[in-house]
C-alpha cells in the first residue's frame, strides 16, 4: 500500500501525534497538526532531506505536495526544486492524514475541535486511540 518510506513517515508522525497529547498539549484541538507538524522540521540538510526523498521517491513527492497544494490553497506555495522544503511538506501532509485517520469516529477528538486541549481530554483520545488499534 505505502511504500518504505511513507509507511515509516506515517508511523513517525504517528508518535509525534500521541507524544503531543502525553505531554500535555493545551492549544486548540483544531490546532494540533500545526502545532505537531509545522512549527519544527522533519529533517534539517539538504543532503539528508535528498536522501529521504529518493528513498520515498521524489516523483511522487512532488505529485502529492503539488496535488495537496492545489487542492487545500489552490496554487503551489511550496518551491519543489528546494529538498528541504519539501520533504517537509511531505511530513506536514502526511502528518494530516494520518490525524485525521486516528481520529476517526473518536468521541473525545470530535466533540472538542474548538476547545482548548486539557488533561482530562488527552487521556480520553489516548485510551481511544489504543482502543481503536486493538
């Protein structure tokens, strides 16, 4: 289904979802992929960022950032010629994918989009996220 790479994105980004809320998150909910996915870089150097892009396949990286740009801002915003750049936006759009994939049908996460994150509610998110994976 995902190739090596992607499928290791998708369980990086995963455990930087879950790392978010056990460390006590207290943005938004609706703010939590920004907070996790684009307020730091996924990999910094262009030569480690080259590396990553040919191990996921730079081709499809570029497809699927142009496609995602296009899509959610209608032009592309990110330059593709720069590898730092956008092997990130490749983890910032995977990041949303697989949040949203963790949070389906989850109670706590749906009914608190707009709220403030709190203690209570994490804890609440985290059992059904481990629930869900059962």
């Amino acid at each position: 289904m995902y190739n090596s790479k992607e499928q290791s994105m998708r369980e990086e980004a995963r455990d930087a979802i879950i790392e978010a809320l056990k460390d006590g998150y207290t943005g938004y909910y609706c703010d939590l992929h920004q907070e996790v996915f684009n307020t730091s870089y996924y990999i910094i150097g262009t030569n480690r960022a080259k590396e990553a892009l040919k191990e996921y396949d730079v081709f499809e990286a570029i497809e699927k950032v142009q496609t995602y740009e296009k899509e959610n801002f209608g032009e592309i915003n990110t330059d593709l010629s720069d590898p730092e750049k956008l092997i990130n936006m490749l983890y910032y759009i995977i990041g949303e994918e697989v949040l949203f994939e963790m949070m389906d049908g989850i109670e706590a996460w749906n009914e608190n989009w707009n709220n403030l994150a709190n203690e209570k509610t994490n804890a609440e998110i985290l059992k059904a996220i481990a629930e869900k994976e059962m």
